[in-house]
C-alpha cells in the first residue's frame, strides 16, 4: 500500500513537470478573487492560448466523455487509451492505472455527470485546455482543467489541473 501511494505521489509530481513544462510561459494561474470558486483556473490576458474553435472543442470534450463512461463502466483497458503516451508510460499495468484513478480520483472514476466550460488551445492546437464541472456520485462537485494533446487526429489526456472538491471548495491540487 505505501508503494501504491508512493507511485502516485511519484506520477503526480512527474505529471506537474510535464504539465509545467507545457504551461510555463503561457497559461499562468492567477490569484481568484475573493468572489470566484476555489480552485478554478484562470487565463492571463497576454496568454498565447486563445479560445478553442468548435472543433477542437468537442474532439477534446468526445476524449474526456469517452474516458469518464469507460470509467463508469469499470473499462479501464479502454480508459488508459484515452491517456497521453507520455502518461501511459508510467503506468506498468491498466490494473495499476485503475488503483490510482479510484484512489486519487473517486469522483472521476464514479461520475453523475459533467458540464464543460471554457476550452482554449495553442496557436498550433496541439493542446487543449478545458475546463469542466463535474458532479461525483457522493454529489460533490469538482472543478477542474483537463490539459489535452493531439495525437494523430485525436486529443488525448495530458493531465488534469486545479482539482478542487468538498462542499468549502477545498483546493487540492493534482496533476497526473
């Protein structure tokens, strides 16, 4: 069990680097005001990230929805095709992608249901950011950004940001 938590720590914080490395110098989370809900991110003005054209859009929205009803479904040999290549390689085994998407990710694995919010790409829409609201089955809501990259002519999951859950909007950060 301590090695199972290790390695998510261990992915986690992998994940954070590839994500950093991506968003570094054009997506920056700003301080929220007071007003606005914990955890949710928010784009800087002079971002090289502009809105998300319809296509782009729904093709990253189709990757998420597809990964969370695989979820839902307990198909998690279909979920992890839904991941990055990059995150895919540090996962040994789909039983092991399973542990930490339940363990980490409860409300993702076990989904009422999902609003999708605003979506942005890079000017050579390699990747998406969207963000989404998504309702657990214990009811409590998760706001999040999901960091996608093209792949062939499919979007797939780099990671997802800014996981805030609780009924206090408690912000715990996760980047996988």
């Amino acid at each position: 069990m301590k090695c199972q938590r290790f390695l998510a720590l261990f992915l986690a914080l992998v994940g954070v680097g590839l994500a950093w490395g991506i968003l570094d110098s054009q997506w920056k989370p700003l301080e929220a005001p007071a007003s606005a809900q914990a955890g949710v991110w928010q784009f800087n003005e002079t971002s090289k990230f502009a809105p998300a054209r319809s296509m782009e859009r729904s093709t990253a929205a189709q990757s998420i929805t597809a990964q969370l009803t695989a979820f839902r479904k307990d198909d998690y040999q279909t979920a992890i095709k839904y991941q990055s290549s990059d995150l895919r390689r540090h996962f040994q085994s789909v039983e092991q992608f399973r542990q930490m998407i339940t363990t980490a990710y409860p409300e993702f694995a076990h989904y009422k249901s999902i609003d999708f919010k605003d979506a942005r790409t890079d000017k050579y829409r390699n990747h998406v950011i969207m963000h989404v609201s998504l309702v657990g089955q214990d009811g409590l809501t998760i706001n999040a950004a999901y960091l996608l990259v093209k792949e062939g002519s499919q979007y797939r999951i780099q990671g997802v940001a800014g996981v805030s859950r609780g009924p206090f909007g408690n912000h715990l950060a996760r980047y996988d």
